[in-house]
C-alpha cells in the first residue's frame, strides 16, 4: 500500500532550487531510508513532508505530496492536524525543558487527546515502553528530561512523537549524535515501530540504510537518482552514481 | 610640567620598544631562535620603563605634601602654636605662593612662601632627574640582560593580568569605599534617632528639622515623628509597583513579538526605536510626567468627578514604567532569541501553534533571563529620582491612592541634600540613612534575582 505520494516536488530556498523534480512513493508500514552525500537535500525533502520548511521564510515548496491521497500542500491543510499524523525525530534529541512527564505528554496536551490524569497517564506509560525507556525512567518521570543520557534522550524525543499515535514517523538522521549501543537500541525501537507506524528515515550511514531499511532512495545534487527496494539499491543498483556512493567512491 | 615629563616617558616608553624589538631582530638574524615573538621583547622592555615610572610618581604623590610641609613648618616649632594654628598658617602659606592671598602678609608668611616655592621647585626637578635616570638605568639593565633565551612573554602575561586586575579592583574598592561613607554616617544618624523611630515612625517631616537653631544643644526628643520613613518606603514601592504594571506587560508582550513574530526587517527597525527609549535622559521623562501627563490624568480625572492631584503617584509611576519598557523588553527579546531554534521545531513538529510553542516551551526556557530582566527593571524604578522629584511631589504622604501624591527615598534624599546642609546634622545624615537602606533593599533584590535565576538554571539545565 501506498502511504505518500510525492508528485514533482521542487524546493526553493530564495533563489537557489535545493530539490528536482522529486516523485517517490513510500510504502505503509515499512521503514523507507534516504541516502546520499552531505547537503543533497535528503533532509529538506523529510521537512516537506510536515511542513516543517513553513519555519523558514524564504523556502518555497512546489508540487504535490499526497498523504492518504490528500495534497498537504493545498491550501486546506490544516498543519496542526498534519504534524498530528506525521510525527518527527530530529538530528540531535531535543527534550523540552521540562520533566520526563511533560516531555512525553506534551503532544497530547496540544491535541486534546486526554479526558482527564488517568487516561494522560496511560498514553505517557505506552508511549514511554513503545519507545523502550519505561523501564529506565518509570521511577523519575517528574524529573527533567534533559538530565537522561544522549541515546535516554533521543529514545524520549521517540516517545513524544509517538505519543499523539502518528501514522507516519520522520526520523532526520536520529543516531548521528549517538554511540554504537545507543545506536543499536534505536535500530531496534525503528524494526519495532514499523508495525503500527510508517517510518522514513534519513541517515548518513549506508549500514544502517542496509540494516534497518525495506526501501531505499538514494539523493544527489537535489535530484532522486534511484530508489527501490534496499536490496535491490545495494546489490544491483541500476544507476552508475549509486553503484559508486553505495561502494564508497565518494560522497 | 608634569605633562611634559609624562609625554617624554611615553615617548621613553615607545623607544624601549622600538629598541627591544630591534635587539630580539638582530638575535634572530643570527639564526638563534627566540623564546619568544620579536614583540615581546619590545613590550618587555617598555615594562621595564613603566614600573619605575609609576612607582616614582606614585612615591612623589604620597610623600613630597607631607615632607614641603613639615620643612616649612618647622620654621615655627618650639613657638608655642597649636595644630590647628600650624595648619592655618601652612594654608595661608600655599595661598600666598599661588598668589591667592588676601589678607595681611605678615613677613613671616611671606619667607615661608618662598621656602616653599623653592621646596617645591627642588622638589619637583629632583623628581624629573630621578625619574628619568630611574627609567633609563632600569631600561639598560633590561636591555643588556636579554638574549636568545630570555623569559619575556611570561614577564609582559603578568603584566596585563596584573593591570587587568588592578582595574577590576579600583571597581570594587570604589563600591566598598561608598558602602563605608555610607554606613558611618547612618551610624551617627541612628545615634540620634532611634532605630525604631526610622523603620516604624509614619511621620516623615524632615523640615522640622531646618528649624533648629544649630547654636542650640542637640536634643533627640525634639526629632520624635520627624524622621518616620513608613510614608516614603511605602511611596516607594508604590511607585515602583505601578510602573512595573506597566512596565512588565508592555515590555514582555514587546519583547516576544520581536523575538518570535516581528519579521528580520520589522526587528531591524523596532529594536533600535525602542532602544532610543532607554536613551532618553530621565530629567526629560520627569518634565514629560509633570507637564504632560501629570495635567492630563488631573483633566481627566476632573472630567470624570475624581479628585487628581497634578502631582500624582500614578503619573510619576506611569512614566516610570515607559522608561523601563525597553529595558525589559530589549533583555528579555535577547534571552528568547537564544533559546534553541531545535527546541521550536520539536514543539512545531509535534502540531504546536506558534503562541502553544512560546507558552509552553519558549516562555519556561527563557524565564531565568526573564526574570532576571525583571528585577533589573524593579532597581531601576526604586533607583529612580528625576521623575519622581519633578512628577510626584516632595510630601511624603502615607496613602495608597494612586491620584494622590507621594514621594520616594530617592526624593527625599534629594530634597535634603539641595541647598545648604551642615554635617553632622541629624537632617543630612537622614540622607545617608535613606541612602543606606535603599542599597539594602537593591542588594536583597539582587541576591533574590541570583537566586530565582540559579534556581531555574538547576531545573532547566
């Protein structure tokens, strides 16, 4: 099943175009990995898909993205419900200023999601053990969220976007601020959160592409170069420019 | 003179560099290698001019008064005088040299002001000669001692961290030295008025206190309800209170929007506009409150069937206020600015709105600077004199009507000191009294904003 559907995306930060022509599918329920040297433009389209490039005043996004065949760059899109359904983990955890608590209920406070305590502390436990911390931290919820560890704290950001039930999750290169074993345990937090959740995750990292990813779309330059299944990307790529970035040759 | 002698050593001083530097050139050119960049040797060298220098002139400024005048005053030991005589006649001595004496030259006056003209000629060219022979024979022995492998940069690193921290320590010998005048006087003060009276009395009448005739006996009873500082602590805060009310909404709601909302070219224009706020002398923002705003609120007031005094609490205090508004909104814009943009992008991604992100995000993060920026502002308004002298009044009513007129420490302080005042007079130690107790309350705001502001930090961080 087709999740979104990026139709002829091009981006424009002023003057300068940062992305091509970008159509990609991405399929429900499977981990899709972008790849591709520093600065192609892997990340700005990953903002795209929430919106997020509406921060920065001078980018310009043209095209369709359909999400559920819904084009979230029409006018009628209503972006709060838009981040509602596609969550975000960034480069370098982000816990708020806050308790562990507050970092995790945040999103359903904003949405309204919980009737009353009760039910706001079920969607802080699940979220919590969907993202593998609830163990580490069930005795310091109230502390803040900025005293855990990189990979605690990266794995906390995981919860927060979790929490609101997104159907997609973004991930923009969430393991380059982490250690090897912190790394591992987020590899395996992904390889879990693909059964509820449609997960697409850029990473500078080819192994991890091979490790974690069904699909994989390989960016040079602001263009989409080749994607398809990560099997197919790493064994037989059909593109000259993948073979070369997949065996090393630069980037 | 002493101009001329200060320019040669300067010009010394550049000399010994130039001389310094050319020297470690010349070691250099025989392929040693220096310890240290060519410069150094120059800056050293220069050190070694400064040090005696200084330590001369200072030795001077200490030392050449207290020996011209025991020399000319011995002329007149064993004459039975009394200090204070001796004193008077060195004084008038100095006057006639300068030529600034007009009573009657007595010979004797006269001989010592020429002792002393010549004194402080031999005094002054012996300090020219050993100043200069001083810097030279130092600057030489330098000179020779340097070589290839001589320590000069750890010598000129002690040098500025010394001069680094004599300046920092002039800053806060300067605030001890006030502290002490300060609490010297309040001593004396509190000597006659008793504690009690100060802190609790209602009554603030320091005009009663003009009346006495100084010829009579100081009489602590006659001062009882005199010096009551109730009415002006509470016309204080009360003052300070109403221009933060209008200070924190206006300055804070500023400061967001220029942070967060106010696109680059609108904040390019506005901080700076609002920064020429702060700019604004005080005495133009007091005559702004006593001519502008103060009639209008009475109008106003009028016109509504309320009793306005022109002189009121709530013109002085509102204006106040606006004074400040930059202060706090120019700090707190700078604090919310450097909150981390990734800490908005992980609230927007989640769906917050812009206003949900500076609540619940933005707003806590920059609270300690906030907070901080706040307190500033409240020293600010209790600091505050102009406005309150022109706007406010000068009587200090007990009241807590802001249509009435109140005064503050700052105005008091003020309305003492203007004019003539004898020390040692209870009323112009009430000043200093006045003084001492606003630093007190200044100092405890300061160490509460340190605390709040170290508190939030331990939460945050």
């Amino acid at each position: 099943m087709i999740k979104i559907k990026a139709k002829d995306v091009d981006v424009f930060y002023g003057k300068k175009q940062a992305l091509f022509n970008i159509s990609l599918d991405i399929e429900e329920n499977q981990v899709t990995a972008l790849i591709g040297p520093s600065g192609c433009g892997k990340s700005t389209f990953l903002r795209c898909l929430n919106r997020m490039n509406d921060v920065i005043d001078i980018c310009n996004v043209k095209g369709e993205i359909l999400i559920n065949d819904f084009n979230i760059n029409d006018k009628s899109c209503d972006v709060v419900r838009l981040r509602e359904k596609i969550g975000m983990v960034f480069q370098k955890p982000n816990p708020f200023p806050k308790t562990l608590y507050e970092n995790v209920s945040y999103g359903p406070t904003i949405h309204g999601m919980a009737q009353s305590k009760q039910e706001m502390d079920e969607i802080v436990e699940t979220s919590l053990k969907k993202a593998a911390l609830w163990e580490e931290v069930k005795d310091r919820l109230h502390e803040p969220g900025t005293g855990l560890s990189g990979g605690q704290q990266q794995r906390l950001c995981i919860a927060r976007a979790i929490s609101v039930r997104p159907e997609v999750i973004l991930m923009d290169e969430p393991c380059s601020a982490l250690d090897p074993i912190a790394t591992a345990q987020i590899e395996e937090l992904i390889d879990e959160l693909k059964k509820e959740h449609t997960i697409i995750i850029v990473t500078h990292s080819m192994a991890q592409a091979a490790r974690v990813s069904q699909n994989t779309g390989f960016f040079h330059l602001g263009q989409l170069i080749e994607h398809g299944s990560t099997d197919k990307i790493f064994k037989n790529p059909d593109n000259k420019k993948t073979q070369d970035y997949i065996t090393g040759r630069f980037g | 003179m002493n101009l001329i002698l200060f320019t040669f050593i300067v010009l010394l001083g550049f000399t010994s560099y130039y001389f310094g530097r050319k020297k470690a050139y010349t070691i250099q050119s025989t392929k040693k290698r220096l310890t240290a960049l060519p410069q150094f040797y120059g800056y050293y060298l220069a050190i070694w001019c400064a040090i005696p220098a200084f330590i001369i002139f200072s030795l001077w400024a200490i030392f050449e008064p207290t020996i011209v005048k025991l020399l000319i005053l011995s002329d007149y030991s064993n004459q039975g005088y009394l200090d204070d005589e001796l004193n008077l006649i060195y004084e008038k001595t100095k006057a006639l040299s300068r030529g600034q004496f007009t009573g009657e030259i007595t010979p004797f006056i006269e001989a010592s002001a020429e002792k002393y003209l010549s004194l402080r000629s031999i005094a002054q060219s012996s300090k020219v000669v050993i100043v200069l022979s001083a810097i030279i024979s130092s600057v030489a022995y330098a000179y020779k001692r340097i070589s290839s492998n001589s320590r000069t940069r750890e010598p000129v690193e002690k040098f500025l961290n010394a001069v680094l921290f004599t300046a920092s320590l002039a800053a806060i010998l300067t605030t001890v030295g006030i502290v002490f005048s300060l609490i010297f006087q309040t001593i004396d003060f509190f000597k006659v008025i008793p504690l009690f009276d100060f802190v609790f009395g209602t009554h603030w009448y320091p005009a009663k206190a003009f009346v006495r005739d100084s010829s009579e006996a100081l009489d602590p009873t006659m001062y009882s309800d005199t010096f009551g500082a109730v009415p002006i602590f509470a016309g204080t805060f009360f003052i300070a209170f109403i221009a933060m009310c209008v200070a924190i909404p206006i300055g804070l709601m500023s400061g967001i929007y220029l942070a967060e909302y106010a696109s680059t070219k609108v904040r390019q224009y506005a901080k700076p506009l609002i920064e020429i706020l702060a700019g604004i002398p005080t005495v133009v923002y007091g005559f702004f409150a006593a001519l502008t705003v103060g009639p209008f609120l009475k109008e106003l007031g009028t016109s509504m069937g309320l009793e306005v005094s022109a002189e009121s609490a709530l013109a002085a205090g509102g204006v106040m206020g606006i004074m400040i508004i930059p202060f706090i909104s120019s700090l707190s814009d700078d604090v919310i600015t450097s909150v981390p943009q990734s800490l908005r992008d992980g609230s927007y991604a989640m769906g917050a709105t812009k206003s949900e992100t500076i609540k619940r995000v933005i707003f806590p993060a920059a609270l300690p600077g906030i907070v901080g920026s706040i307190l500033l502002g409240v020293s600010r308004a209790i600091g505050e004199t102009m406005i309150v002298v022109m706007a406010s009044g000068l009587a200090a009513n007990l009241t807590l009507n802001p249509l009435e007129s109140t005064s503050t420490i700052t105005a008091q302080i003020v309305v003492i000191l203007i004019g003539d005042q004898a020390f040692g007079d209870p009323k112009t130690q009430a000043a200093f009294a006045l003084g001492m107790s606003l630093f007190l309350v200044t100092l405890c705001l300061n160490i509460v904003a340190l605390r709040v502001v170290k508190k939030y930090r331990e939460k945050y961080e």
